[in-house]
C-alpha cells in the first residue's frame, strides 16, 4: 500500500523545504525591519535635534 522508503525521503525533503522557505521568510522580514527602521530612525533624531534647539533658542 504504502512505500515506507519513499515517504521517509518525501518527508525529509518536506521538512527541508519547509526550513528554507521558513528561513526565507523570516531573513525577508528582518530585512524590511531594517529598511524600515534605517529610514525612520535617522529622521526621528533629526526632528528631535530641531525641536531641542528650536526650545533652546527659545529660552535665551
């Protein structure tokens, strides 16, 4: 009925598919996190140095 050698090479090549695309997915969404957040770090600090000097200047 059923091939027992065949569904044990089936099977291992299942679970090593499974791990690439699972290690493809997550190495994709690190990769967007750093895309996202190299971007949206430097402009946050660069808005948060304008604001201190605009209060600082103020202050005077």
């Amino acid at each position: 009925m059923f091939n027992v050698r065949g569904l044990r090479k089936n099977k291992k090549g299942q679970t090593a598919i499974e791990y690439i695309i699972v290690a493809g997915g997550l190495f994709t969404a690190f990769l967007s996190f750093y895309v996202l957040y190299s971007n949206l770090v430097p402009k946050q600090f660069e808005q948060g140095a304008q604001l201190i000097l605009k209060e600082y200047k103020t202050e005077d």
